[in-house]
C-alpha cells in the first residue's frame, strides 16, 4: 500500500488556509496565549505538529483560517456555521490542549475565543 509522508504541516499558510467550503458561517476571534495571558507569536510555529496545526485541527469545521503576521497570537477562523461551537466551547477545547502543545512545547492554555459578526477583506496583510 502506497503512503504519504506529510513534511509542511501549515507551512506557507500563515496568510490563509482554505479547508472547506461551507453554507453557514461562524466567525471566530481567536487569541493564543499562555497560562499569564502573554500572547503567543505563532510565526514560527507553521510546521507539522506545531501549534499552529493542532489548534486549527481542534476547531471543528474549519472552513478558512488567518494568522496574524505579528507577535499577537491572532488567528481569524471561519466555520462551517450548521455544526460550529460556541466561542466558549471552542475556548474551553483549546485551553485543554494544555502548556506543551505540538513539537516546541508551547504553553496555550490561556487562549482567548471571540465570536465575530463576520470579516473584512483588506488589500493590506493583518
């Protein structure tokens, strides 16, 4: 049987990922930070098994995802909104992930979710 090894987990993503398509939306606002509240910078953490990949596999029914391109832990998600959590749950489930997640270990369990009313395209990077 023929296997594939999976060498970029997220890699290249970090201005998007499309996973999806959906009809019902659900926007989400989510913050990554530890257990002090400090904001992680999730730029170097795009590779299989890291933090990047393993938080965007936790929220059910991604649909597309940004990462912010700074030091502020931002991640904008949008879900497939017939089967999306609420922000709490979804809040609830990443914390659980704990203070080593993926291959560098990195402390989320501060992690912050905000529901969002809906997007905005910008021709400018967040």
């Amino acid at each position: 049987m023929a296997t594939t090894t999976r060498v970029n987990g997220t890699a290249g993503t970090e201005d998007g990922g499309i996973i999806s398509p959906g009809a019902s939306l659900a926007f989400y606002k989510v913050t990554v930070k530890d257990v002090s509240a400090a904001a992680i910078d999730l730029r170097p953490e795009s590779e299989v098994n890291e933090a990047i990949e393993l938080v965007i596999r936790s929220i059910p029914t991604t649909i597309a995802y940004d990462i912010a391109n700074a030091s502020t832990g931002i991640i904008h998600v949008i879900c497939d909104g017939h089967a999306a959590s609420s922000a709490a749950a979804l809040q609830v489930a990443l914390r659980a992930l704990g203070t080593s997640v993926g291959t560098n270990n990195i402390d989320i369990s501060g992690t912050v979710v905000e529901a969002g009313a809906g997007f905005t395209v910008s021709s400018s990077a967040v």
